[in-house]
C-alpha cells in the first residue's frame, strides 16, 4: 500500500541532474510562506531541504542551456551530483508537521500550482503518501477537497490509499465536490480493473461499488419511510373515523331500543282499548298461574318446562307483567326454550316498562354486565333506582354498592350506606352482613 512509502537516509539520490524543473520557483515561495508555521526544531531541517531546491534548479538552468551529450548524460548518472550530499543527508526530515498535523505534502497538495513541488515530494523525495493531519485528512483528502484533479491522480497513482477515512469518517471520494467525485470514481475503477485479471477482484472497486449499492438502497429505505410515515397518518384518520361511525352505530342501536320499547307498550295500549281490558287480563292472569304450576309442578300437575314457557308467552303477549318477567327468566336459563340472552333481556325490560320490580332489577344487571346489552353502568344505576324505590331488596343492596365504589354514579359513601340499611331492614341475610 501507499502508507509503507517512507523517507530513508538515501531515498533521494536517485534524482538525475538532466530533470527540468522549470516551475520549481513559485514552490520555493510557498515554501518560504509555510516556513513560519513549522516548529522551531525544524526550520534547520527546512533550509536544507530548501537548499537542495536551489542546487536543483540551478543545475535544471545550466542543462537548459548547455545540451548534455548522451555520453555526459551515462557518466553522470555514474557520478555523484553536486546536490547529492544535500539529499541524502539522513537528519532531513521529509515527513515533519506543523501545529496543524499538517506535512508538506499536504500544502503541495492544497494547490494546483504547487504540482511541481508535489511530483518532486513523491517521485524524488518518496514521502509518506499517507499521513493525516488533526482532522484526519490526508493529502489525498486535502487534494479533493480543493477538486486539484492532477495532485489527486498522482497521488493516487503513487500509492495514496483512497480508502482512508477523517475523523468524519469520510473517504477522499466523499469529499469531492460535484463531477470531481465521478471523475475520481472513475479513475479509481480503472486503476482496480487493471490488476483485475492479475489480482482477482479489487477490493478498492468492490467497496466503491458496495457502497453506491448501499447509497442506493439508504435512498430506498427513506422513500419507503415517507410511504410508511403517509400510510400511517392515513391509518390513524381511518381509525379515527371507525370510532366515529361506532360510536354513531351504537347510538342508533339504542335509539332503536327505546322505539321498539315504545312500541311494545303503544301495541299493548291499543290491543287493550279494542277489548274488555280487565277481560284480558284476568284470562292473562289465569294463563300465566297455570304456566306458574307446570314451571315447578305444583298443583296437581307435573312439572313441564314447554307448556310453561308457552303459558308465559301468551300472558306477557297480553300484558301480564310478572308472566314477563318469568319469561325472560326462561330465556335466560333455557327453561322450555333456547338459552337466549338477548330475548331474555327483551322481556324483562317489557316488565321493567311495566313497573316489576324484579324485571328492573335484572335490567339493572345485564347493564351492569353487558349480558345482550351493551355494558353500562350509568343505565344500571337508573334501574337499580327504580328498583329500589320500588322495595326490591336486591336492587337496594346493589345500588348501595354502586354508590360506595361510585361505578354510574357519583361516589357518596352517605347515600351507599343509606340503601345498604334499607336492604338490612328486608332481613335478607347478604344484606345484613
């Protein structure tokens, strides 16, 4: 990799003295300008690299002038330069960074211009391709970030890693601005499929390629995010607007229960005003004790749930009230008939409508429970009332309850304890306790 390219005590004696160097004196005043910002151990070590500059160019201008014969040319190769010395000295320290973590490579590499001066750092000097600065940056990164195409290719060319990352966590390529980051894509893929076939696959071209995929699939997910985010808003209007049309229904629902409850006792009213009411009645009366009889098999009769429940139907459909509420005690526990909680609390609300106090304390708890009703605790309370009032001590106890745990009804321990003693008073043992 580019990071092993270190200096060495004879790293740059193979410079030749024919090389022309036409650019190397707007370097020297790049160099006089960072000058100033190396420590003070250093600056001696700079003026040597300085002046090995100078005798560089200096022998670039005399070989501009006097053609070299490609016999001089061999023997010279062969012979020390004059500047050979300067090189090689070991104490030069080609790598030294400045209170920045900066080397000078990294300020040949900031400036197009300086091109001379950075081949010179890479091909001559063989400087460390990839040191980093305090921020990370190597002179790769420092290099695209000024979109200096020539010092990145170079660079790249000699060696410099393009997988290095910042403090940032971001690569050379990452830095680039607009078309300079395609460009050196491209140039980094081309060096990868050269030593494809040689090498196998490139681990430089299969990461860049890895990590478009990755930029494609992170815009995927966040356009899959916008569709979810939408999607969820749209959700939470749909459920808002089922609770809506719900609550609508279960409003209509009840509506609909108090019209048909409506109806029950207008049907009963008129069915009353064509006949002899009490006429009614009294053969209501009559049906209902004898469907009584065969429901415990008293009176002479054996016990038959059919015919009682039969009994029961034609003296509630008369207007019986206790025949009501017995039928939906049938219905309820499927005595002589299909268990069915929803008739059962059909007939009792009808007695319930009719003033049995019974019928209303079994209103007052399938309310309580939502037993083919919608639970409710406020409409259990209502019957509970009724109830109670009425002298049933059942619904006393339960309304006492009701007020001392305040479910349907404002808490009042005083008004709890007030109906749990009217219950007392009945000598119901449950209520005693």
């Amino acid at each position: 990799g580019g990071g092993g390219r270190g200096s060495s005590p004879g790293s740059a004696s193979s410079a030749k003295g024919d090389r022309k160097s036409p650019g190397l004196k707007n370097p020297l005043k790049k160099l006089d300008l960072k000058e100033q910002q190396l420590r003070q151990q250093d600056k001696q070590q700079l003026l040597r690299v300085k002046r090995g500059v100078r005798v560089i160019e200096e022998e670039a201008e005399d070989d501009e002038e006097k053609p070299i014969e490609e016999d001089e040319d061999l023997e010279d190769e062969k012979s020390p330069k004059p500047h050979q010395d300067e090189v090689e000295i070991g104490v030069i320290d080609v790598n030294a960074r400045d209170a920045t973590g900066k080397t000078p490579l990294h300020y040949a590499a900031d400036e197009s211009e300086l091109m001379p001066c950075l081949s010179f750092l890479v091909d001559e000097v063989k400087v460390s391709l990839n040191l980093k600065d305090k921020d990370g940056n190597s002179p790769l990164h420092i290099a695209a970030i000024k979109g200096n195409r020539q010092g990145m290719k170079k660079l790249f060319e000699a060696g410099a890693d393009p997988l290095l990352t910042n403090k940032n966590g971001d690569t050379a390529a990452d830095v680039c601005q607009g078309e300079v980051a395609d460009w050196f894509k491209s140039v980094v893929r081309e060096e990868a499929l050269k030593k494809l076939h040689s090498n196998g696959p490139s681990r430089v071209n299969l990461l860049l390629d890895l990590k478009d995929e990755v930029d494609k699939m992170k815009k995927c997910v966040s356009a899959l995010q916008d569709k979810l985010d939408h999607k969820s808003t749209i959700n939470a209007q749909l459920r808002t607007r089922v609770a809506q049309l719900e609550e609508h229904q279960a409003n209509e629902k009840r509506e609909n229960e108090r019209l048909r409850d409506s109806l029950f006792i207008v049907e009963n009213s008129l069915r009353r005003l064509k006949g002899d009411e009490s006429k009614i009645l009294e053969e209501a009366h009559l049906v209902y004790t004898h469907a009584l009889k065969l429901s415990k098999g008293r009176g002479g009769v054996e016990k038959d749930p059919k015919g009682a429940f039969h009994g029961f139907v034609k003296a509630a459909t008369d207007g019986h009230t206790q025949a009501m509420y017995h039928l939906g005690i049938c219905y309820e526990n499927g005595f002589g008939v299909t268990k069915d909680i929803k008739q059962a609390f059909k007939w009792y609300k009808s007695g319930a409508l009719h003033g049995d106090c019974r019928a209303q304390t079994e209103v007052g708890y399938f309310y309580r429970y939502g037993m083919g009703v919608e639970k409710d605790d406020v409409k259990a309370v209502h019957w509970y009332i009724r109830a109670a009032e009425g002298g049933h001590a059942v619904a006393q106890y339960n309304l006492g309850l009701k007020f001392l745990n305040g479910q349907g009804v404002e808490l009042s321990k005083q008004k709890g304890i007030h109906w749990l003693r009217r219950a007392a008073k009945q000598k119901v043992r449950r209520m005693v306790f």
